[in-house]
C-alpha cells in the first residue's frame, strides 16, 4: 500500500472516530448500568455501594401480577403485527404492479408512503381525534360517525378505551403507518424477476391471475421468507411509542406490554432494580431469538449476517 492510499485510510479512519465514541458512549457504555438488574439500588449509593442481591429481583419479577400479562401483550401484538406487516406490503406490492398508469402508481405509492414519516406522537394526536368516542353520538370522531352513519354500530366504539378494542386498533394502526414503506422491498424484488418468465406463461394461456400465482408469486418468495424470519427477533418489541401514545389505566389488562412495564416500574414508581430486571430478560430472549432468526434466514433465503 503506497502513501496515499494509508492517507486516504486515514482519512477514512478518522470520519468513522466520531460515530464510533458517539455509538460506544450511549450504546455500549450503558450496558454497565444492567448490574442494578442483581442489586437493590439506591440512586443515593450508585452501582459500587448498593447491596447485591443475586437473582432476587427475578424471582420477584416472576411473582409480579403485571409481568404475565404483559409477557403475553406483548406476544400477541408483536405476531399480529409481524403478520399484518408481511401480508398487506405483499398484496399491496402486488396490486401495483398490476398498475400500468405511472403517474398514478407514483402518487398512490408517495400517499401511502407518507405516514410512515410521521411520528407516533403526531399520529397518535390524529388518532384520538379521528376515533374518538366523544361524549355523544354528535361529537363522535369520524370513524365512529362514518359507522353510525352506514349503520354498522348503534352506538360509539371506544376504540382507544375499551380493552377488548384496543389491541386490534393498536395493530391495525400500526399496519397502516408502515405498509406503504414496507412495500418498497418487494417492488424492488418484483424488478429482478425475469421479464420472460411472464412471456412464457402468456403463451402457454396463463392470464394475469395465474401469472401471479405461478410466477409472481414463487418469484418473490425467498424475500418472503427473510423479512419474515428477520422478523422473529424483534418479537418481544411491540411498539413502546406506539402504545404509550395512545393506552390508559383502562387498557393495561390488554395493551400493557413490557417496554412500557418497564417504563412505568422504573420512571413512574422508581423501582429501578425491578425494572432493570424486566429490560435484562427482554434483552436476552430478544438476543437469543435474533441468533434464531438469522440461522432460518441463512437456511431458508441464503441470508447470512456473519
């Protein structure tokens, strides 16, 4: 290697320092803070003087009511969402490229596009007033005003109060917010599929349909298959933002989900130690499961990480 290329090295080196302190002090460095997981801490004493406790804490996190529930909050709409996150991008991916208008493929692609850009706390104000119950029928949000008005419902739903509702709308929500985005990655794949492929089948009487099922479809697959396995190790990720934005006391029996355990064990009732616990083991089975991911990702799509 000549001197200027160890300069231009260098150079490179040097533009990657910034980012590397930045990623190590508040990415790396924190990961000291999880022994108040094993200890009784007290802010007053700091890491070094607080008691330790070994596993204590875990023992007293599984005898917790509000641990199970959230553990199977948590489950429950993390998979509905990986699902919905799977199947809408795909049909809607392949609903457009039915399309042979593009600008108006481009404008449905932009409009569907733009929430994902949005943050949950913008969102989350658009939601409450879009479904609102309000105190009567009259001053009902929309959703709840479009359904009087068609008849599907004879009174106002409490989409964001009422425990049995919120899970789905929490779901179907989040689904909405990022379909569109979602859809970019199996557009692109639908590009390398061979042109010719779709000539062949044409000719041997296969109609738009059948191309879909026969060439379209088993075309994409393998991308399929890697989104989704990828998917598995955020599992135990449910959407803090999300949930925080819009639940309640009145929700917490079905939306309660274990980032916002957390929150509400360490910030709200400052039981650090507790809630130090509850972020370890979310840490370690979300570890373990991305291993997981990436092993059926490397079996099922030729996918490999490392």
């Amino acid at each position: 290697m000549n001197s200027i290329d160890k300069n231009r090295q260098r150079v490179f080196h040097l533009m990657l320092l910034l980012p590397v302190v930045i990623l190590f002090i508040f990415s790396y460095l924190p990961i000291f803070g999880i022994v108040i997981a094993f200890q009784d801490y007290q802010p007053g004493l700091g890491f070094f003087k607080s008691d330790w406790v070994g596993f204590e804490n875990f023992r007293t996190l599984a005898l917790l009511p509000d641990f199970m529930p959230a553990l199977r909050n948590t489950l429950v709409i993390a998979v509905f969402k990986i699902i919905g996150n799977l199947v809408f991008p795909v049909a809607f991916a392949l609903m457009l490229n039915e399309l042979r208008v593009k600008w108006f493929k481009k404008t449905v692609q932009t409009i569907t596009y733009l929430p994902y850009f949005l943050s949950w706390v913008v969102l989350g104000g658009i939601l409450l007033d879009f479904l609102s119950q309000g105190n009567t029928s009259s001053d009902a949000g929309l959703m709840n005003t479009a359904l009087l008005n068609l008849g599907l419902i004879d009174a106002p739903i409490s989409f964001l109060g009422d425990k049995h509702v919120f899970p789905g709308t929490v779901i179907i929500s989040d689904v909405w917010k990022h379909f569109g985005y979602n859809t970019i990655v199996y557009l692109a794949a639908l590009t390398n599929i061979n042109p010719s492929l779709y000539e062949a089948s044409s000719i041997d009487g296969a109609g738009r349909w059948k191309q879909t099922w026969s060439v379209t479809l088993p075309g994409i697959t393998p991308i399929i298959i890697l989104m989704t396995v990828l998917s598995i190790g955020s599992i135990l990720n449910a959407g803090f933002e999300q949930i925080f934005v819009l639940y309640s006391p009145s929700v917490y029996e079905t939306g309660d989900i274990i980032d916002t355990l957390v929150y509400r064990l360490g910030l709200v009732d400052s039981q650090f130690s507790l809630s130090a616990a509850v972020g370890v083991f979310k840490s370690v089975v979300s570890g373990i499961l991305i291993l997981v991911s990436f092993k059926l990702a490397d079996k099922y799509a030729g996918y490999r990480v490392f």
